[in-house]
C-alpha cells in the first residue's frame, strides 16, 4: 500500500473519529436554555398558602379573602431551540407580571425533546424566582425522546421545588401526576378542586388488547381504569368532608367525547379548530365519573391549533390556549402574527362562580 492511500485512511479514521466524538460529547452536554433566569424579579404578591398536602391532593388557603386567579400555559415545547424558547419564557412572564395570578397551572408538553434534564430544573427556578405556587402535568413529549429524562423523573424535579404543588400521587395507580388541588378560602371553604391527571403518550399494545381496538387505531393513550377509580374515590372523599363542591379537571390529552362533539362545529360554545382532534381511541369510564362527581370542565392541552370549546351533558370540555413556540402551530404556516394562537387561558375562582377565559398573547400583551 503506497504512502498515498495510508495518509488518506488515516485522515478518513481522522474524520470519523472527530465526528463520533462530537456526537458523544453533544450527547452530554446539558443542552440548557439562555434565559437571564438570574435576573428575573419576583412578583412580591403573598395570597397563597399551602394548608395542607396528603399523597394524592395538596390544599390551598386564599389570605386576603379576594377570588383565585390560576393562569395556565400549556404546550410550551422548551426543547433547547434558544431562539423560540426564549420567546415563549419571555411571553410568559409577561403574561404572570400582568395577571399576577395565584397559581401556575401547565398543561404539559411542558420541557421536551433531548437531555432535558437541566431545563426542567430551570423552568422550575422561573417559578420560584417569580415567587409564585405552580404545578399542572405533563404531557405526551415528555420522555418520549430515546436521550431526554423519563416522565417519572421529570416529576421528581419539579416536586422537589418548594413552591410546586404537582405530586405524583399514590404509586399504585398508573401515571405519575394524579393528585387534587383543593382551594379554599381564608376560613378554609372549598371554593374549587382541580383534579390532575396523567395520560401518558402511547397506548400499549396491552391496553390495545384490553379495549379489543384494531392495530391501525389511533396510538394515543389516556386516563387507564385505576385512574378513573382513584379520581370517583377521591371526588367523593372531598365531598364527604367538604359538602358539595365545584371540581374541574386539568389534562393533556383530550378525551374521546371531545372528538365526537368536535365532529360538528355547531357544538362549539366558543374557539374554533384547526386540526383534527387528537383524543385516546378508548373510553376508561372517565367522563361518566365526571358527571357523578359534580365536575363542570375538563382542560385540555396537546393540539396546538384547536381552541374550542364544547358543552356535553352540563361539562364543559376546552382546549387551554397553546403557549409555546418550540413546535408546530399556526405560526410556522405562515399565518399573520394576529392569528397565531399562542396564548394562555385563565380562570377566576370565587364562591359559588368559576370563570375561565382564554387570551393570545399579540392581543393580551400589547
């Protein structure tokens, strides 16, 4: 073999050799956002107090005796693109700074896509240099990259926060967020329950076959059996000590009763669609416990570009306005700025009265 050809195999095993090691050396970097999180200021507001945590519910006590205000975000994607997270954390606070709510709420797909370990924690460190209570779930993005941290984890890190309220409940039943968020007043009323639950990201072929459903139905999962039990037992375990309450349930995956309604748009109450609703193909029994226990909304995150709502049997099943830049939406099909949907929704909480309203942030936050 001439000199010639050794030099171009060495430089080839060279090449290979560079580019593998930058691989593995992008694989561990910590792939964090650039936010100043340093240099945020907090809110100075202090109208919440945890009264109480059990396994499965957390309960909050309002000190100054005026409503709760509980601002969601939902679909924010913080997956490492600098550019669009910085917007989407940037709008966000904005949004806390001019509601200055009691309560942060995410309705998942929170911290996506690879090595999002450090990002979760920093997300966490917005909240707390904010000031303010927060918690929500997680949604289907959520570990499903073969390099970002498990869903279970992703938990860990938020719950470890001191003001994060998320709990992953009792380890018995399936999921890794389904807990109750009671919120009373200063003499410790029950004014609203929000109970959270997990609905994963792929259906198993075990639940496929459990549900007889053929190969080629729709691959998203949902609220399972058990979580339906834990949620009947718990709706009445708070009545029986509280009396007859309002509950609305927070989600990201949408249940299948939406998808039927959403077939005819003269259902909706209010939003409109822009996509095809992406729902579970099985029905747990969920909504029918809904309607036992009393419950007048169910949230819901995961289709960026739906934001209707519908009434079925006295429960209103609506989209949280999509909150994040980091995927797809209206804004990458070239739509004008004021159509896009990015936005967040919020509710009002008093006795007797729940209010929920839904604002994008071009016209919210001129």
């Amino acid at each position: 073999m001439n000199k010639k050809k050794i030099a171009k195999i060495m430089i080839c095993v060279f090449l290979v050799i560079i580019i593998a090691g930058g691989c593995v050396a992008w694989a561990f970097l910590p792939h964090p956002l650039n936010y100043d999180i340093k240099g945020i200021e907090p809110l100075g507001i202090d109208t919440v107090e945890i009264a109480e945590t059990e396994t499965d519910s957390v309960t909050l006590r309002k000190k100054d005796g005026k409503p709760y205000k509980i601002i969601f975000f939902s679909d924010i994607h913080l997956d490492g693109n600098n550019k669009t997270s910085n917007t989407t954390l940037e709008n966000m606070i904005a949004a806390i700074r001019k509601e200055k709510p009691d309560l942060v709420l995410l309705g998942g797909d929170n911290v996506t896509s690879a090595f999002n370990s450090k990002r979760s924690h920093q997300l966490a460190e917005i909240f707390e240099k904010l000031g303010i209570y927060w918690g929500g779930v997680i949604g289907n993005h959520e570990g499903d990259n073969p390099y970002s941290i498990k869903r279970e984890k992703m938990a860990d890190i938020f719950s470890s926060y001191d003001r994060c309220i998320m709990l992953k409940g009792i380890g018995e039943i399936d999921g890794n967020c389904n807990y109750a968020i009671n919120l009373t007043d200063r003499s410790g009323k029950l004014l609203e329950t929000v109970f959270c639950l997990d609905t994963f990201d792929e259906m198993s072929d075990e639940l496929r076959n459990h549900y007889d459903l053929p190969e080629d139905s729709r691959g998203i999962d949902g609220a399972h059996e058990n979580q339906v039990k834990w949620f009947a037992d718990k709706a009445a375990s708070i009545k029986e000590k509280y009396g007859e309450y309002t509950g609305v349930m927070l989600m990201h995956i949408p249940l299948p009763q939406l998808g039927e309604a959403a077939e005819n748009e003269e259902n909706f109450i209010r939003g409109s669609k822009g996509e095809n609703v992406c729902c579970t193909s099985f029905d747990s029994g969920l909504f029918e416990e809904m309607k036992k226990a009393g419950i007048s909304a169910a949230y819901f995150g995961h289709d960026h570009n739906n934001n209707f709502a519908v009434n079925i049997d006295g429960i209103e099943l609506a989209y949280l306005e999509t909150s994040g830049y980091g995927s797809y939406g209206l804004h990458k099909k070239g739509y004008p700025e004021e159509e896009w949907l990015q936005g967040y929704s919020v509710s009002v909480v008093s006795p007797g009265k729940s209010t929920f309203e839904q604002f994008t942030y071009y016209d919210a936050l001129k």
